[in-house]
C-alpha cells in the first residue's frame, strides 16, 4: 500500500546545564511523539494540524552518562535472482515507512516496482525538498525459515553506525541460563544498518511473548530473528563523551479529520449488514463488564450533581507531566490567532466562562503535588461560523505525547459502547406523527470529576491575551468536569445518564423512550398529538434538571409544540440536522444531497478516498448514485497503485465527471415513512451483477411504501465468484438488514410479516430445499444456515417469512448492483418500489419448512468432513495412547456411521458410502476384523497428510517425486 508524502525536519534546541560545560540535544519528534523536556526548556514540535513531520536524534557533540541501544537484529534477505545476504536491521516503532540502503538494493540486483515522491524539509532551512524515492520488493527470512515478502523504499543512506550493547558478567550469565537465542552475536564494537523496518512490517516480525529484563536493566525482546537487546545502558566509568548515533524516522498517517471520517464511513456501511452472530467477543465484554462495575461503584450523586471518576487502566504506565508540550502548543495556537482578535478574545472568553461557571479552576501555585497524577493537555480551537450555538470550540488533546510516553487516553479504559445504534435512531425518528429533536447543553461539561483525577487533565492559558506567553502571565486550570478530548469522555457521560435512568428517574415508557434515542448529546422522541408532544417535553426537561443538565434546543415538525414551549428552549432554525441529515422540519421533510465537494486538482487514490467517504448517507438511500464511486474505487485497487500517486489524466477525467455527477443530486423525501401503522410489512428486494450485490427494504401498508434502507457491497478482487453465489451473498444481506430492521423498530412500529424478493431461481431453489454442502460448496452453505438462523429468530417474535421470485425488470434492487445517474435516481422506482408490493399475491410466496429430508444431517457432516479441504485435523492423535487404540476407535465410529445411515433413503446411502470409501469394509461382526483395521489405518494417514502436506510443501520437494497412490 502507498504512502503519503513524509515532511521531514531536524530541529536544534540548546540548553545550559549546571554544570561548566554547555551541552546540545537535537531532538527527533513527530506530531504525535516527542521527547520529554524539562519546564524551562521549549519543546522543539510543531503540532498544529498543518505542522510538518519531523525526523532526527541528538547530535554527536551531546554527553550523557548512559547509552541507548536500539532494536537492531539480523536478517537474511533474497533477490528475485536468488542472491541472499545477512544484514542487520533496524526496527522503529516511530516510523511507518520501511527502507532498503540503495547500495545494498543494487548489489542483490532488486527489482525496481514502483517509485513515489517524499517532501522533505531539512535542518537550517525553511524550504521544502521533494525526493523521489524506489520502491522495491524482496523476501526477509526469519529463524523458522519462514519468508516474509516485502516493499522497501530504496535510499541512498539509511543511518550510521549504532550502539551493540556491552554485557556484564551477570547478563552473560544470564542468557546462558535462559538458552535465549540471540539475533546477533556477541561482539564489541559498532553496527550500521542497511535496513529499517517500520510499523508498516515490523509487528511481523515482534513475537507475542513477554520482553525479559537483564540484570543490568537492558530488555530481551522476542522476535522472529530471534532475541533483541535494547534500552537504556549506564555508562558511568566514560571519561570522554560518548558519540551519539543519529536515526530516522518516518511517520506518515492522515490528519485526525481523515481517520474519523474514514471511521464513521465504514461504520454505517456495516450497519445492519453484520454476520449474525449473537454476542460480543467474550474477552472485550469481560474488559467492559469490568468497567462498567467500578463506574457504578465510584459514581458519587452530590447536590449539584453526578461525580466520576476516571476509567484507570490496570498497572498503566507512569503518565508523563507534559507541561513543555502543552506549552509549545499553547505558543502556536497564539501566534496562528494573534493577527485575528475576534477568534482570539472569544478563545479567551470560552476560559473565562468555563471558570465564571465552574468547568475549570486554577490550580494554586502553592498546592503539593505529591502522590497526584499530573498531566496537561493541549488544546486548539475549532470554528464552526455556521452552527446555531457554538461558534467557536475548544478541543483539548488527550492523545498528544512525548515519544516512547503514554498518553492520556493510552491509559484510560475507552469504556462500552452504551449508544444506541446511529441509524437505528434515524429509522425511529421517521416514524412518529410529530417529531422533536433536542440537545443537552455542554453535555460533557455537565459531568463532575472527582477531586483525585483532576490533575490528570490541566490545561495552560495566558491571564492576559495581549502579553506574551511568559511565566509571569501563564495561568494554569484543571477541569471539574469531564472534558471532550477524552477517549472515556461518551461512555462516561452515557453510563452516567443511564445511570439515572436505571436508579433514580420513575420507570416509564418515556424512560425506555430516552434510553433508546438519546445518541451522545442529541435526544428524540415522538407522539401522535400537540398536547403528548408538550408533556414529553416537560417531561425530559425536569429529568435532566435532575442531573444537572439543561435539555434546549428542541425543534419539531408541529408548529403549535414550537410556539408553546419557552423561548429559550427553542431553537432558531427551521433546518436542522438529524444525527447529520438535514431536516426541514417546516415542511417536514428530509433534504438528500450527493455533497461530494469538488475534485482536487491532483486526483489520486487518496482523494478519491476521501471524497467517497464524506458522502454521509446512514440509510443508504444513495446506493445507486454511488456505485460508480465504488467501482472506480475498486479498479484503483486492482491496478494497485500508490496512495498519492497521480492518476492518469483520462481516469482523472473520469473521476471529475463521476464525483460531478453525484454532487449534482438534491432530493426532498417525506421524513416520515409511513401515516398509518396497520398492516405494516416489510418486503426486501436482493440482486447481484458482476459489479456488486445490493439490497432494498421497504415498509409497505394497503396504500403507501417507503424506502426505508439501501445497502450495496462489491465482490472482493481477490477471489472470483460465479453470479449465483453473488445472488446469494445478495440474498443474505437483505436476510441481515432486516433483521436489523425490525430489531431496531419493535419499540415503535408492529411489523407483522417479512417478504423476500430476489430474481435468481437458483438461490430461490437453495432456499427453499437447502442442498447438501457437498453439491454447492462451504459457502453457499454457510450462507443458508445463517438465513435459516434469521428467519427462525423472527418467526420467534411472531414475524411471518416468506420468499417470492420477481422479474428483473421490476426488481428495484437492480439499480443498487448497477448503478444510476442522478437525473435519473430522483424518480425511480428505488424510491417506492414496484407496485405490486402493496396487494401481494401469497399464492407466489414460499415458506421455509425446516424437516429431515431439507437440513443438512450429521451424518452428512461427518461424510463431508472426509472430503473438504480443510487444515484442521479431524482424528487428533494426541488423545491416544497408541496408534492401534485409534484404530479401533475410528472403526467404532465408522461402524456407527454406517448403521446410521440405514434410516435414510437409497440415494443418501449411495452418496455417504461414496463420500466415505472405509464404509464398504466395515463388518457386522461383533469383532473388529483386520480389513477394518487396515482401513482406519488408512483414514487416519490420509487425515494426517491432509493436515501437515499442503501444495507449498509438494512443490518445494518436487525432487522428490512426491504422488498420490491407489490409497489416496
């Protein structure tokens, strides 16, 4: 995978120490790691967003007492030609990219695949070089004899030579005790790199196992080239200075803008489409069970409100006090604002408020420190000229850190997800005749922190914005509250909410109503009249009173709600957004909008990224208009080319026209789905082409249907599927979705039937009569089973199933697997579906009838398991105490396999006995003949082969001759 472009600078900070002689230190940060520095000294980063990345070490005139020594090994690397050669490496958990010295590249004759360019920004000088780098490929062996292919970007120079560690008697002792298998040997001396592995490969190569600590403080680190000595070396009986050893680092990542982007993105496009499964992964619900535990236990109702405590991880590491950063931050932030008054005095005027109101105090000078965390944390400033309230924010980061330190967040418990489902509370909102929408005011700041955690989140600022930043005009707070940069920050304000609800408030459909639509600071409800509608409204008010919060903001689609309550608990606009979709709640509509931005002028696989994903559309409603995104996409991928590669002028082109297309497309759709709520079904269209597979659902009465939710995937570029498994793998995404669907509106919609359309005879015919996995393959298998799992859980709450075939022609879901462009979305059928789906015919429809003669048996299973390719070894010869004692178990088995079979019709014994050859020699002696015992031995070589001789193996050893016999 391609990387984007690395910024690199050196930077030199100096610094008189007590002593006589003045030393230098030249630190090596990046934007998320620097070095601890001392409170007088400045911190030597960049960190506002735009700040470029920045490489280095120390140089070579600094004198310390002590020696580190890197993560270095050796490796032995092969050519395509075949050359190999032993060279040390260099692992660097601060750099994401990995590079090959070009001298030793050219001397294995390596293969040059691909080239990209690096901006680089070097020490003493303000400009900006760009480099472009060679990209090349090799295989690294490790210990095991295992080859591990990788892409290394060629550089002329790597690093010079770095620390080998110095041993003392007792680690020599030590190791040879343990038989620890060192990566390299012991020797004096120096060592310099050729290679450097970064965080794009270097975890390959990291085993799990525990690091050791050596008698004289230095680790053992697990690896696959076998043990690593690093860390810190004392080196007290030096008489002269030792020569500090300079070392790169690359980190490459997209801004914090990019990854929550990326992350919300893919978030809603698994939504409602995820393997039904049943729970969580026991070890995380174990971890959060936990966590949720001790918040109840901590928790603490005082007069003016709830008070928490911090979710600490167990035996963290030491938080650093970080006050250099914070203040380097702080600098910035004022030197970017000093030329803009307005932003400034309202940055200043948000920590006065904050103080007027409590959310911060100033920590007194003379205040003892002992025995408290003491951590800061940096903040900047995010405008937003276009909201309705808050105009400027200010967002403090838990995650900033020292290098090779922990952060905040590193050490908090991020806490169980207490939220309800995004989309799930969008679906809800549709429903309702009158509709509201409300905020909670400063939500995270209404949440107290307890004293002993306060500490942990200190913030600087100056007294006075017109003086510089200087000792005498710093001010240093800490919060009372809980504060939004926090990682913990949405589970501790949900499970303090839920809290209420669960101990204090009266236990009410309206308590179950807020439990189930209040997502992060948003709360919505619904009724069928004005006068519910001001009785909820009173209702939550004094509710959240109760917690200290102040619910405002509330808008509905009933004028006469909006006129009655008090104005200052209305808010202004008419068009607010609904969990981001805006709604024109005066003619109480949705707005749909293709809101792509505008290309950049140099289009590559990152922008193109980046714009797919901004397109934020929860229900998937816009299925159709993005496909062509998808594939385009997609076929970037096949070529594989680089992150931020320049594409092709005419696939530049082509991309414009499609991002074009989209952004072009406004639709107003009608926010609630349905008027009436008798009779209410929901009928779910599947279809799958040769560019991807879609699915439909529609809420349907006698008069009226509705869109409810869209869904499309591609097909993996990996492997090739025919269109029949693809119409199945179309059919189980429309199973899953309505699933979630009906999940998510039992509270507020009866949904007495479900129907099933999809135009594939094929996959109709394996639904309804469920071919043995034999004849269709693991797949399609496992596709059935987890359809039949579904189907049965609805048919539990009492929601009638049924399946039905349609014609392509009136199959909406087709548009979904094809795409549309956006004149022609706006009114198709996608919207409301056929017609036909309001008076269904039943006579057309299908059931599932579960019986003997339709599901899969054991006995079938157990045939299979004799043919299917598979690692997993089924006789584990570990459980025995000889070879003949699981012979004569597996003659048992066989036994019992056979007699089995005799239940069932000529055609099944015909096809098990093929399946299962060893049957024909089973005898209905009461002893075990010697036929039967040949035969297992038989069984259990060949499951023995199937489990440890694969394809790698025959081709490696082809000198062998190596064949199948007459026995298999």
């Amino acid at each position: 995978m391609g990387k984007r472009p690395v910024k690199t600078e050196i930077k030199r900070v100096s610094k008189p120490y007590p002593s006589s002689k003045q030393h230098a230190v030249t630190k090596i940060v990046d934007r998320e790691e620097q070095y601890h520095l001392s409170e007088e000294q400045e911190p030597v980063r960049d960190t506002t967003p735009e700040a470029p990345l920045v490489l280095q070490v120390k140089n070579k005139n600094e004198w310390r007492h002590s020696k580190v020594i890197l993560l270095t090994g050796a490796v032995k690397i092969i050519g395509d030609q075949g050359r190999s050669k032993e060279v040390v490496v260099l692992l660097d958990t601060g750099s994401e990219l990995s590079f090959i010295e070009e001298g030793l590249a050219e001397e294995l004759d390596l293969p040059i695949i691909g080239t990209t360019t690096l901006e680089l920004s070097t020490f003493g000088s303000p400009s900006h070089k760009m480099k472009s780098c060679a990209v090349t490929s090799l295989i690294l062996m490790d210990r095991s004899g295992n080859e591990h292919k990788v892409q290394l970007y060629r550089n002329d120079y790597i690093t010079s030579a770095v620390h080998r560690a110095n041993l003392n008697k007792n680690d020599l002792k030590f190791i040879k005790k343990g038989n620890f298998d060192l990566s390299l040997p012991l020797e004096e001396g120096e060592l310099r790199p050729q290679i450097l592995l970064g965080c794009d490969y270097l975890w390959n190569f990291i085993e799990p196992g525990k690091k050791l600590n050596l008698p004289s403080g230095l680790q053992l680190i697990p690896t696959k080239l076998g043990y690593i000595i690093s860390g810190r070396q004392a080196c007290s009986n030096q008489k002269s200075p030792p020569i500090g050893k300079p070392t790169i680092t690359c980190t490459l990542y997209g801004g914090e803008t990019e990854k929550e982007t990326w992350d919300r993105y893919w978030s809603l496009e698994s939504t409602g489409t995820e393997e039904y499964t049943g729970t969580q992964q026991m070890e995380l619900q174990q971890v959060n069970d936990e966590v949720l535990r001790r918040f109840k236990e901590s928790i603490e109702k005082r007069e003016d409100g709830y008070y928490v405590r911090l979710p600490w991880k167990d035996a963290h590491p030491d938080l650093p006090d970080n006050k250099a950063l914070a203040l380097k931050r702080l600098k910035k932030v004022l030197e970017i604002y000093q030329k803009n008054d307005e932003i400034l005095q309202a940055y200043d005027n948000t920590f006065k408020d904050q103080l007027e109101k409590g959310v911060i105090e100033e920590v007194p000078p003379e205040e003892p420190n002992e025995g408290q965390i003491i951590h800061y944390l940096p903040h900047q400033a995010v405008i937003t000229p276009l909201k309705e309230t808050t105009k400027i924010r200010i967002v403090f980061d838990a995650s900033a850190h020292y290098r090779n330190c922990p952060c905040l967040n590193d050490v908090l418990h991020q806490g169980p997800l207490i939220l309800p489902n995004l989309t799930g509370v969008i679906l809800r909102f549709r429903f309702h005749k009158i509709a509201v929408m409300s905020d909670i005011e400063k939500a995270f700041l209404q949440v107290r922190l307890q004293e002993k955690d306060r500490d942990a989140t200190r913030c600087i600022w100056v007294r006075n914005i017109a003086q510089p930043p200087t000792e005498e005009n710093l001010v240093i707070y800490r919060f009372t509250r809980v504060t939004f940069g926090l990682n913990a920050s949405p589970f501790l304000l949900s499970a303090t909410i839920d809290y209420h609800l669960e101990n204090t408030a009266s236990k009410d459909d309206m308590t179950e109503e807020i439990r189930n639509n209040l997502y992060v600071d948003n709360l919505f409800f619904g009724a069928q009249s004005s006068d519910e509608a001001l009785t909820k409204y009173v209702h939550t008010k004094n509710l959240f009173r109760e917690l200290n919060m102040n619910l405002r903001e509330y808008r509905s689609n009933d004028e006469h709600f909006n006129e009655a309550i008090e104005e200052g608990d209305r808010m202004q606009s008419t068009c607010p957004k609904v969990l981001g979709i805006p709604w024109n709640s005066e003619i109480d509509k949705f707005v749909i909008k293709g809101s792509m931005g505008v290309s950049k002028e140099r289009v590559t696989k990152r922008t193109v990224t980046q714009q797919l994903a901004s397109v934020y559309d929860p229900l998937g409603l816009l299925v159709p208009l993005l496909l062509p995104a998808k594939i385009f996409l997609q076929s970037l991928w096949k070529e594989e080319l680089d992150w931020d590669t320049v594409l092709h002028p005419s696939l530049q082109d082509q991309w414009r026209q499609i991002s074009t297309e989209i952004s072009t497309f406004y639709k107003e759709v009608h926010r609630q789905i349905l008027t009436t709520d008798k009779k209410t079904r929901l009928v779910v269209f599947t279809d799958a082409s040769q560019y991807a597979i879609a699915a439909c659902a529609y809420l349907t009465t006698e008069n009226e249907s509705n869109l409810v939710m869209g869904k499309s995937k591609l097909p993996s570029i990996k492997t090739s599927m025919t269109i029949p498994k693809l119409e199945m793998n179309a059919a189980t995404l429309g199973v899953r979705m309505s699933y979630f669907i009906c999940t998510e509106l039992q509270s507020v919609c009866k949904i007495g039937e479900v129907i099933y359309y999809t135009d594939s005879d094929v996959v109709l015919g394996w639904i309804k009569s469920p071919p043995t996995r034999h004849s269709v393959g693991v797949l399609v298998t496992n596709r059935l089973m987890e359809i039949r799992r579904i189907i049965r859980n609805l048919e539990d709450r009492n929601i009638k199933c049924f399946f039905g075939h349609v014609k392509t022609a009136e199959n909406p879901a087709d548009c979904g697997s094809r795409g549309l462009t956006a004149e022609a979305l706006s009114d198709h059928a996608w919207w409301k579906g056929p017609n036909f789906i309001k008076e269904v015919d039943y006579t057309t429809l299908s059931t599932i009838k579960e019986d003997e003669e339709t599901i899969p048996t054991t006995v079938d299973s157990i045939a299979h398991m004799y043919t299917e390719q598979s690692n997993d070894q089924i006789i584990d010869l570990t459980r025995y105490s000889s070879l003949e004692k699981a012979q004569r178990v597996l003659v048992y088995a066989l036994r019992f396999i056979r007699k089995s079979s005799n239940h069932f019709t000529e055609e099944r014994k015909i096809r098990i006995q093929r399946t299962i050859p060893a049957l024909k020699a089973i005898s209905r002696s009461q002893n075990i003949t010697g036929e039967e015992m040949h035969e297992s031995r038989m069984c259990i070589i060949r499951d023995h082969q199937k489990h440890y001789v694969n394809e790698h193996m025959i081709k490696s050893q082809k000198e062998l001759n190596i064949r199948e016999d007459e026995q298999g």
